[in-house]
C-alpha cells in the first residue's frame, strides 16, 4: 500500500515532466516549421524580384558573398555579379518569367522546381534577338545562412531553349550551317 501511495504522490511529477519535455520539443518543432516556410517565402520573393526585372531588394534574401555553383556565362562572382547577369538575361527577354512548380526546405536548403519563360525580343550573349519564345524548366538547390542564400546549385534546361530560339538543332536533327564535319576532321590526340 505504501509503494501504491508513492507512485500515486510521483505520477503527476512525472507525468508534469513529460509533458515539458514535448512542449519543448514541439516548440522546436514549430520553430523548425517557422524557419522552413520562412526558407520558403524568401524563395520565392527571390523569383518575384526576377520576374520584375527591379533587383535593389536581393540583398534582402542573398548574402553579398553569394557563390552559383552554376552560373551563366561570364557571371561575376557574388551579389553583384547576380544582379548584373539578371540584367542581362531580362533585357534579353522583357517578360521573364519564373514560376515556382514545387518547392520546400529542410535545414538550411531550399529545393525549388521552376518554369522560366518569356521572349526573346533582346540581345543575349552578343546575339541578335530571335523573337521566339522559351518555356524550360529548372532545378535550384539553395543554402541558407542568418536567413540569407550563401550558395545555390541549380539546373536548367538550356540546351531546350536554345532549340527553341533556333540557335541549335533538336537531338538528332541537321547540325547547324556550316557545321558539317568530315572524316577526319578530329585527329586523335
């Protein structure tokens, strides 16, 4: 009886500690949610300052020491040279587009799948415009820091848009004028 009597006094003491013990996980837990969709919402804020061609706000959401993993030709390093190779790539398409298809984060990363399209009524890369319309599709793998992209890794479909600016035959199809190449032509090395 004594021993009963012990465990009914201890059962709510522990019970009590328990119950601290999951509201500190949960509050973890939510603070993890918190900073995920955070993560999230800054993405995309990303895509929407894209889209409007106005690129002053970046440094909101991307560390001045910014690194792409995979950058466009001729990209500067960091913050600026993001901001300048955007410039570029919206002059050459006024409408660009970027749309988020699925995205989510875990940690420190963001995953986000994208749709980019517009039309190419600009230079790009030294080029004439083409007046034809890209529509591809992209990868990004972004790491966050103090709330800030520090890194991205990403992916797109490039050789699909030159395709379809007429700048490079589909697989298979005819090389480009004055491409043909004849036996021998490569030498082993």
């Amino acid at each position: 009886m004594k021993q009963l009597l012990i465990l009914l006094c201890i059962s709510p003491l522990l019970l009590v500690s328990c119950m601290k013990k999951d509201a500190a996980g949960g509050d973890a837990a939510m603070k993890a949610d918190s900073t995920k969709q955070k993560n999230i919402e800054n993405y995309k804020a990303v895509l929407e300052i894209f889209n409007s061609g106005k690129y002053d706000d970046l440094g909101k959401y991307i560390s001045d020491n910014f690194t792409d993993h995979d950058p466009d030709p001729g990209q500067k390093p960091g913050l600026a040279g993001l901001k300048e190779s955007m410039g570029q790539f919206h002059a050459a398409f006024p409408d660009l587009k970027f749309t988020v298809k699925d995205v989510t984060s875990d940690g420190d990363l963001i995953w986000g799948h994208i749709n980019i399209s517009g039309t190419n009524t600009g230079s790009m890369m030294g080029m004439p415009p083409t007046g034809k319309k890209i529509d591809v599709n992209g990868v990004d793998i972004v790491k966050i820091k103090d709330g800030k992209a520090i890194e991205r890794w990403g992916y797109y479909q490039e050789r699909l848009m030159m395709e379809q600016m007429g700048m490079m035959p589909p697989p298979g199809g005819p090389p480009p004028a004055g491409g043909d190449m004849k036996k021998g032509d490569m030498q082993k090395g």
